[in-house]
C-alpha cells in the first residue's frame, strides 16, 4: 500500500485515468451551453461519482491536485465551469450575477440529470458508473453550492425566501475552506459584494459530510478569523468530520493547482493530506470496503499529528 508524502498515512494504490473535456450540456437557466470535465479510473465498475464545484472564479480546468486524485482512488470525477469563471468574463452590471449562488445549484442540477452523456462521453466508461452513489464536493464558493445540495439553507438577498435546494440525490458531501454564518460576523465587504452569504442555517444539513478547514485561512469575509471555516461543521447536526490543517491558508497548500495565483501557502504536505482524508472518506461514505478512514481517524486523533487532526461527532 503506498504512503502519502510526509503524512505517514496508507491507502490503496491508485490506478490510470482518462479525462474528456469539455461537454457541452445544455443549460437554457445559464442562457449558454455548461461546459463540463469528466475523469475517470480506466479500470474499475460499479464507480461512484463526485460532483465538484470550484471556488469564485476558477473553471473545470482547476483542482487538478484532488480530482486527478480521487478519479486515481475509484471516482468519476464531474467539474462543471460555473458563471462567476474568470474565463467567461461575466460583466460586473449582468443581470445573472446576484443569482450565482442559485444558479450553480441548477448546474449541477443539469449534471444530475445527463450522468448518462457524461458517461457515454468517456471512452471506456459506459456501463461503469454507479448512478445511486453520488458525492457533492466543493472549495470556498463551492463548499456552499455542495451544502445547499445537501440541505444548506441560504436566504435569498432578492426575495427574502429561504428555498430548499437540496438534491435526494446526492449522499454526501465534503466541504473546503467554505462559509460560514452570517449576520453581524460578515465584514461590511461580505455583505455588500457577497450578499448570498448574509444569512445561512446549516441546521438542515441532512446527509454526512467531511468539512476541511485551514488553522491559518485568515478571510476578508469574517471577524470570525479562520475558525469561520468550520461553522459548516460546529453549526450542523451530527454525522459529519472535521478535518483541520495546520498552518493551512485558503488554497491548504494548492489544492487548486501549484501554479494558481491564489496559492499562498505552497506545501505538498498539506496538499497530499487533503488528498488521502477526502478519498478515504469518498470511500467511506460510498461503502468502498477500505479501511483507510479508520486509518487516518486513528492517526490524526488529537493534536499529535504534524500536519492535522481529524474528529468527529
């Protein structure tokens, strides 16, 4: 069994992947056609899927560090390119942008509903996928979009409405360096530029969930410091892990790729911890038969850890 860098944790080998992109789904809510990335273990059948969104910003082509990894570890990986990419130049005055946070829900919504395209888009792939095991993934403003999936509750800034925009769909979920409460924690620039975070209730998360947060992700978004990040955790009911990296920045080391410009906290160590705690717990959650979630739960107890600790309620 190989050994992730300097955690000191096992888990199984990981094997080839093939990635297709990109696949144009259509979108009539975006009012353009959704560009999708699938990745895929070449070998392999009954494979769970993992929808992942990206953080404000970045596109199907970022995250390379976890979705190359977890396809590696038995996953479709599914990464669909949201509006707020700086790749489409949203304009700031368009009137789509303060519904974004809605909008990547039906995104995803949309990927839901063509699994069956994706998979005939992959060579090799068909007759592969398992359709009932779907986990929700998702970094900084995709953290959110994979909350609300799973019961996440947001107030609409236009409407005042808190609508239900979760999927029965999906099973589980892992939340990165995302949001947490509202109201008098959020800075005046939060509030302002990011109202959609204005009001959130993790009350109704329903479906289990691994958080990862940084000890040193220091927002402009919150008076909160770094221990915002793990609201999504604190504040939700039990059935959910709390995964806390040392020194960890926003990026946790890179996570969305070495050379992103928003990678402040370079560190291979860190990156491959996130990488060997996520996928062990994809394959927890979707009944992969591994045991290297007990693994690293036993070896990152407590604070003895370097690199992390990991817990649980």
């Amino acid at each position: 069994m190989p050994t992730y860098a300097a955690t000191g944790l096992t888990g199984p080998a990981l094997v080839p992947t093939v990635s297709v992109s990109p696949v144009a789904l259509p979108a009539p809510h975006r009012g353009a056609d959704l560009p999708v990335r699938v990745t895929a273990p070449v070998t392999g059948s009954g494979l769970p899927v993992v929808l992942f969104a990206h953080g404000f910003g970045s596109d199907l082509d970022g995250y390379a560090p976890l979705a190359a990894h977890w396809a590696a570890g038995g996953f479709v990986v599914v990464q669909p390119t949201h509006l707020d990419a700086r790749r489409l130049g949203l304009a700031p005055d368009d009137p789509r942008r303060p519904g974004l946070w809605r909008q990547r829900v039906q995104d995803m919504r949309v990927v839901l509903d063509a699994l069956g395209t994706l998979e005939a888009a992959v060579p090799g792939l068909p007759g592969r996928v398992d359709r009932t095991r779907i986990v929700a993934a998702g970094h900084s403003f995709g953290g959110q979009t994979a909350g609300l999936l799973m019961g996440l509750r947001v107030t609409d800034p236009l409407t005042g409405e808190v609508p239900d925009l979760s999927d029965a769909r999906v099973t589980a979920g892992i939340q990165i360096a995302t949001a947490g409460r509202g109201g008098d924690t959020l800075t005046p620039y939060a509030r302002e530029q990011l109202p959609w975070l204005r009001e959130q209730d993790f009350s109704a998360l329903a479906a289990p969930s691994l958080v990862v947060a940084g000890d040193a992700d220091e927002l402009p978004l919150s008076t909160l410091g770094p221990a915002w990040t793990t609201d999504p955790y604190t504040l939700a009911p039990a059935g959910r892990s709390l995964l806390t990296v040392y020194g960890g920045r926003h990026s946790l080391g890179g996570i969305s790729g070495y050379a992103a410009a928003e990678t402040t906290d370079e560190n291979p160590d860190r990156v491959a911890l996130v990488q060997h705690v996520t996928l062990a717990y994809l394959r927890e959650v979707t009944g992969a038969g591994h045991d290297d979630w007990a693994v690293a739960r036993a070896a990152l107890a407590g604070a003895s850890h370097p690199l992390g600790r990991l817990e649980s309620k």
